[in-house]
C-alpha cells in the first residue's frame, strides 16, 4: 500500500499538485466569466425561478424535474469535501486556503453553466428510454473526436471510484468509528447493503432518495454548526480576517501548525475546491441530463447554484467552524496513519523560531532546508522510544507524547528499524499527540460549541448522509459512462464492482485514498475544460438563442 501512495503521490505532482494545473482550472472559469459577462452574477435570480419549477412544461422530454436534478447532482458534490476536505485544506494551507477555495467557487459557477448546458444540449435517449448525457456526448457528437469521449468516459469511472466511492465511504466510517466506536468493516458493509438497494433502481429512484435527503442533511449540518460559531462569535471576525490577509501571503506558523506557504495554500484550496464542488471535472452533467426540458441552457443555469450552495455556503460554515474554534492549530491525540508519518534527521522543536523555519521550508517543499530522512534503528522500551537523534513528524507537525505498539495492544519493546523516514514494521502502531486532518479535525471542532460532545454526533450523522449521499450519485455517474462506453448490459457488473468498493474503502488508508481521489478527479477534469473551450462560441450562441426564445414568449 506505501508503495501505491508513493506512485499516486508522484503522479499527483505531476497532475493536480502541480503548478500549473490551478492556473488552468480558474483560468478556464475565469476566460467563460469574462466572455459571457458573469453569468453567475445576472442569472442567479432567474436560476432559482427555474429550479422552483416556475417555467416548467409537463410534457418536455426527460427523467426528472429541475429541482430533483439539482439535489441529485448536489448530493453528489456535497459530500466529504464539505466536512473532511475543507478541514483537510485548512490543515494543509491555514485559513489562505478556504480564501482559494471562495475564488475557485466563483469561477466554477460561469464552468459549470457551460459544462451542462453543452452537455445537455448534444444527450441521447438510450435502449432502455432513459436520458444519457455528459461531455463525452458533446466530445463523440459535436466535436467529432471519440477518442476523447472515451477518454473522458473511461476517467467518469475511475473517478467514480476516486471520487464518490472511496473517500466518502472512508470519511463515513472514519466519523462513526470516532464516535461511536463501531469497527469501519461493520459500517461499510452494512452502508453497502443499503446502496445496492438505492442504485438498482436507476435515476428516479436516486433522484427521489436526494430530494429528500439533500435539504433534510443541510438543515441538521447548519443547527451543530452555528451552534460552533456563535459559541465562538468573538473568533468569527479574526478568521475572516485571517482567511483574506493570508490569500495573498500564505499563512503563518500558529500553535501546532507550522505555516504554509502562498504557492502550497493556493494549490491545496483550488485542488480542494474542486473535489468539493465538481466545477470542471464534467460529472454534474451526466445528472442534469436527465431534466425534463428542451432548453439547456435552462439547466444551465440550474447548475450555477451548486458550487454557490456546495462551497460558498456549506464549505464556509465548516471552514468558520474550525478557525473559529481554533482546533485547526492544536495537536489532539490520535492514531498515526502510517503514510502520514516521517522520521527526520536531529531534533527539532516547534517551539524554536529557527527550527520552524526549517519545518516550514521541508513542509512547503521549499529547496532551503537541510532536513533530511531518518535511517537508523531506535530503541524502544515499553513503547516509549530511548533512542534520540530524530524526530517524527506526523500530519505536518511534530508529534508529542508517541507511544508503539504492537497491533495497537501490547506496549512495543525492541529495536525498530526506519529506512527513509518510514518504519519498516508491518504491524507497529503508534499514536500520541499532532495536528488532525479531514473528519477526524471537523468532528472536534463541533464539540466547541453549545452541543459540547454532543456535536460530534452531528458531524457523524451528517457526514453519513452526505456522504452516502454523494456516493449514490456517482454511481449513477459511472453507470452512464459505463453504458457509453459498453452499453445498458455492462451496468450491472460495474454496480456490483463499486457496492465491493465502498465495502472495502471503509477500513483502507485515509490517505492512501485521498491520494487515489487527487489523481482521478485531474484525469477527469482536463478533457472537459478542453472540450468546452473548443466550443465557446457555440455556448455563447445557446445562451443568445435561449434569452430570444424566452423574451419572446
């Protein structure tokens, strides 16, 4: 399994983690903003009109109504991505990450206008008379390159995976284990069970399950947070501060958190803002594809309410709930993932201005540093670690009060062997104290409120549901790639495959499968951006065509 980290890390650093990457995601939003002339800003009225079944016709062709594609394609961005992964960019780029993740919504409301629109515009009726859409029907139909469909339809169900499986079940079971103690294997089985029954039964009946569940899980998600943020209203006003002054200069070393750089913040929080509202990445299309209507730019403009609700709305309520807490900067006990720890050369305190300095280059992969790997054996007696001469960062911090053991039981006695930073021993564990991540840092932060430990229920609860949610979603989104890519019989095999995906995701690596998530969402993403730039022109004509159309009635 650390030999597949290491590859999907190096792979990411390539692709989504690399410099360039944020640059063309904006780049792209920002390009359709400009020629379009904001879109997100003058037809946000008019798309709630539309969502709200103002302008609908009984008798248009489709599957289901504007509303129920919304909360199906809502269900399947808000998911982790609002719970473990804006706590997730918060832990890697302090508050000047939720700041990119703000810019990266914006823009990602003209992108998804325009990824649906095409999308819907260029949908098919398939065999079984159901709608199918998405770009790899625009790319095959209108721009004439099947190679790039099937590239595109391929990364749909990969990132299906990568995407909707994986990280939701893991984040699901991480939540419940946390809180309620149930191993992750129970959780995932029993939660595979129930999405079998839920995806049998096709687009209706996943987008009757959402519009049920999507505003119920907003409303009981708000309550806990707000319970945080009013608990905490003096911190309210600093973190904003915080979250704008720090865009533009990275954010400084606080408590346990030892800084991050401009460059690292701006990319977690693009990269982050992408996994949580999907704008780009072409999956939200295959759902709205399914509305019953002629116009598609009406769809259109349904879509630009996701990443406004998903990021702008939800991702800021956690994002506030954690600054304002202030559990973000704190080392809380927990049990190392081993992919998160690293052994390095001499000893290093957070403490030491100078010795941050040097953290602060290593963990924002800045060149002017001298830290470098451990190797070496360290001798341990009764867990507790006699040997000196290294010191072990975990979760980007330097971890205090580490005890070994043995399958988590048994105090660890003995020599251990470290080559490259990393223990060599299977089954070691070790735990104490270090900053958290993803849901296990979001669940404390809402035992910071009124609730008191009362809040971490919430987060569990809510958690399940959006993320079960999210998960039910995609499956429809890999299925219709699937029947692209196989036709109507090769469903069924991919819904067993992924229900087995979600069982098995719930007691893998937290992040070993972020890692898997990072690459599977760029592979998607990059044939849609370039496939709407290729048809700009005809996505601005759609738009006239449609307020002709409209004005005229």
């Amino acid at each position: 399994m650390e030999g597949l980290y290491n590859f999907l890390t190096s792979l990411d650093g390539v692709l989504g983690g690399s410099p360039w990457f944020p640059f063309v995601l904006l780049g792209v939003g920002l390009f359709f903003t400009i020629y379009l002339k904001f879109p997100q800003v003058r037809y946000f009225k008019h798309a709630w009109k539309v969502v709200f079944g103002k302008f609908d016709k009984g008798n248009e062709p489709g599957d289901t109504t504007h509303f129920r594609a919304l909360t199906t394609a809502l269900s399947g961005t808000v998911g982790t991505g609002n719970i473990s992964g804006v706590a997730f960019a918060l832990y890697l780029g302090g508050p000047a990450a939720l700041f990119w993740m703000w810019a990266t919504a914006f823009f990602g409301m003209t992108t998804k206008f325009v990824e649906v629109t095409l999308s819907h515009k260029y949908r098919v009726q398939t065999e079984d008379g159901t709608m199918a859409g998405g770009p790899m029907y625009y790319m095959d139909r209108r721009l004439n390159m099947k190679w790039l469909a099937i590239a595109f339809a391929v990364a749909t169900v990969i990132s299906s995976f990568g995407t909707g499986n994986l990280p939701q079940s893991n984040g699901i079971a991480q939540s419940i284990e946390a809180t309620f103690g149930f191993e992750p294997a129970i959780v995932g089985s029993v939660l595979g069970i129930l999405l079998a029954l839920v995806i049998l039964g096709g687009i209706q009946r996943i987008a009757a399950f959402t519009a049920r569940v999507v505003p119920l899980m907003a409303v009981i998600y708000l309550i806990g947070a707000l319970a945080v943020i009013f608990a905490n209203l003096e911190n309210i006003g600093p973190s904003f501060v915080a979250i704008v002054s720090d865009a533009f200069s990275g954010s400084a070393a606080a408590g346990g958190f030892l800084g991050a750089s401009l460059a690292y913040a701006f990319n977690k929080g693009v990269n982050r803002g992408l996994f949580s509202n999907e704008a780009g990445q072409g999956s939200a299309p295959i759902a709205h594809a399914a509305a019953k209507t002629k116009e598609p730019a009406s769809e259109g403009m349904v879509s630009l309410l996701e990443p406004f609700i998903d990021t702008i709305m939800i991702c800021t309520i956690t994002g506030l709930v954690i600054l304002s807490s202030g559990v973000w900067k704190e080392k809380h006990e927990n049990n190392f993932d081993r992919s998160d720890m690293y052994f390095v050369q001499g000893t290093y305190d957070d403490q030491s201005a100078e010795d941050v300095g040097k953290l602060y280059n290593f963990l924002n992969e800045i060149k002017d540093h001298d830290i470098q790997a451990y190797s070496g054996d360290i001798r341990i007696v009764n867990g507790t670690a006699v040997s000196d001469g290294f010191t072990l960062i975990n979760a980007r911090s330097v971890a205090e009060d580490v005890k070994y053991s043995v399958s988590g039981e048994d105090p660890f006695t003995g020599t251990l062997k470290i080559v490259d930073g990393k223990p060599v021993k299977d089954n070691l564990e070790v735990s104490g104290k270090s900053l958290v991540h993803s849901a296990a840092l979001t669940t404390i932060a809402f035992t910071r409120g009124y609730f008191g430990h009362w809040g971490q229920y919430i987060v569990s609860i809510g958690l399940m549901l959006f993320a079960f949610s999210t998960a039910i979603a995609w499956s429809y989104y890999g299925d219709r790639a699937m029947t692209y890519l196989a036709g109507p019989r090769s469903v069924m095999p991919y819904r067993v495959i992924y229900v087995a995906g979600f069982i098995w995701a719930a007691f893998s690596d937290t992040t070993l499968v972020w890692a898997l998530s990072a690459v599977a969402i760029v592979i998607m993403t990059l044939p849609n951006l370039f496939g709407i730039l290729m048809l700009s022109k005809e996505m601005k004509q759609t738009v006239n065509d449609y307020w002709t159309k409209f004005h005229s009635k």
